[in-house]
C-alpha cells in the first residue's frame, strides 16, 4: 500500500492557520486516547505525587537527565528526606551535594541544583518559583526544564519536549523514526501547537505523551501493539520508514575520561579529610589521562585544590 493509499492519518489533515500542518486535527485525534492510556498506565512515581511538591519536581528533573528511572529513585529519596526545602540544600557546602549525588552520573547537575536552590532561597524566600520567566532565570536551568517544572509542578500550559515526547511527536504527527539531534524550532511550533487550551489537561497531556514515549514509544523495539494511537501513528501507517541515519547511541563509558573523573570523585566522595593526590593516583594507571580528569573536575567546580597537593570536595 503507498502513502496516497493509506488511510488517513494525523498528518492527512490541511495545514492550520499557523503554519503547523494538521496540528489542530492531530491534537484532537491524539489527546483522548493518550491521557486514557496514562489514566491507566502512568507509573506511580514519588515526584509526581501531591507531597512531592515543586522542589521534588525541580530534583527529579535534574536527576532524570540521561539517567534512568531505576537509578535515581533511591538517591532522590535520599535526596528528599536530607533536603526537603531548597533552603535546606542551600545552606550546605556544593560540595556535600556532589557527594550526595553518588553515581548517578555528570556530577555538575549536583552543582547546579545547589545552585538553583541558593538562588531560590535568595531570590524567592525558599519556595520553587511559579512563573516559567523566573524558573528560567535560575541557574542551571534550561527551557525544558523550566517548562516541566511549571507544567507538572503549577499545572500550567507549556510545551514540555524532552527525548520521549520528541520521539514520539516525530513518529505519530511527523511521520519519521526519530527525531533531529537538537530540538528545532520546528518541534517547538509542533509541541505548542498539539497543546489542549485547558491549563491542567495541557500539563497531563505533557506527562501523559512523555510517559507514552519512555514505556510504550521507545528509541528501539517500540511495542506498537500497546499503543493507543497506533492506528493514527503517520510513521506506521507509512510503513515505518527507516531513518536515513543509524539510531543514535549511548556514549562508551569504559575506558574513557568519564570513567576516570568517576572513580576520583568517588574517592572524594567517601573522604572526610582532603585526600592527597598519591590516592588519587592509585585510582588509574595511564598518568596523563589520570591528569587530564582531574584538571577537568577542577575546571569545572566539582573538586577543589588545597595545598600540598591535596584535594577535596567544594566548600563555597
């Protein structure tokens, strides 16, 4: 069956006024079968439970960054029951959030979340900000996360685009496998536009499709059969199209400079007093790539240098 063929689809539609083809009728096709789905299916995560609030919002987007589900859960517990108020956070040494963010991985999401929380208590009086302008303004975030924030933690209207959502955007509406490396500004008129006009059904709609992409919609192996809009789903009533490049990959670990920052800053992590750069030798054989990471963590704020050549975890 060809394309001209095929039944219709989101995307057979007329382009709206906008500039976003057939956005109007694909959001009203896709938005009540998807929030039925998540009605059902949504995992009962603690960041979206009413006490989680907005800081435990703000903590889990952090956390979620290219690290799963699975492993942060029992850090941002911990996370939570040590720092339950940005203010908590804020008055310890950025240091002690390194050190508190274990293994999840790129540490400098530790250093901007206490970042975020010395502005917060300085700049709001301890509470997570409501407005997406001021979420903004905060450091350590971008535009996605302060759009999560504002939809799931406030309820608000804000196109939420992270992998999952764009993943699944791509291949229900746009009709191709995956999406660009890097947000475009066409996703973004195609996430605005497949918005509801209703505020708390827009920020359920935004978990709602984000959920769809990481269970059901995912980057390999996609289960189509437990779709909800399978049947309206461009890429599959094309065929499924292979994309004209290879589906990207996780980054290596073993072996690389991320690997070695790993294991000195766990070294620091379990120190209690500055550590001598002897022990952090012994951590890696090869000298100059031992050398090289630890210059980049001192670079980037997570390891600061004291006197005979010794080293430790940042106190300011």
């Amino acid at each position: 069956m060809t394309a001209t063929e095929m039944p219709s689809s989101v995307t057979d539609v007329p382009s709206d006024p906008d500039g976003v083809p057939g956005a109007a009728e694909a959001a009203a096709e896709l938005h009540d079968p998807v929030l039925a789905w998540f009605d059902q299916h949504a995992r009962d995560l603690p960041w979206r439970r009413p006490e989680a609030g907005a800081w435990g919002v703000m903590v889990s987007e952090f956390m979620l960054q290219q690290t799963p589900v699975n492993r942060v859960l029992p850090v941002y517990e911990q996370w939570l029951a040590r720092w339950p108020r940005p203010a908590d956070l804020a008055a310890e040494a950025p240091g002690e959030a390194v050190r508190a963010w274990g293994r999840l991985g790129y540490p400098r999401r530790a250093l901007r979340l206490h970042g975020a929380a010395v502005a917060i208590t300085e700049r709001h009086g301890g509470d997570v900000p409501s407005e997406h302008a001021q979420l903004l303004a905060l450091p350590g975030i971008g535009e996605y996360t302060a759009a999560a924030v504002a939809s799931f933690a406030y309820g608000q209207r804000h196109p939420v685009l992270d992998t999952n959502v764009r993943r699944v955007f791509a291949r229900a509406v746009t009709g191709v496998q995956y999406p660009p490396n890097a947000t475009t500004a066409a996703e973004r008129r195609l996430a605005r536009a497949l918005l509801p006009d209703d505020e708390p059904r827009a920020a359920r709609w935004a978990a709602a499709s984000m959920e769809l992409g990481a269970l059901v919609c995912t980057a390999r192996n996609e289960d189509c059969g437990r779709c909800p809009v399978a049947g309206l789903c461009a890429w599959r009533l094309a065929g499924k199209p292979a994309h004209d490049g290879p589906p990207r990959r996780g980054q290596t670990y073993a072996g690389t400079d991320r690997q070695v920052r790993g294991k000195l800053l766990a070294v620091l992590r379990e120190a209690v007093r500055p550590v001598p750069r002897a022990v952090l030798d012994r951590v890696w054989d090869e000298p100059v790539q031992r050398a090289r990471a630890l210059d980049g963590l001192v670079s980037d704020g997570l390891v600061e240098p004291l006197e005979n050549d010794r080293f430790r975890l940042p106190l300011t």
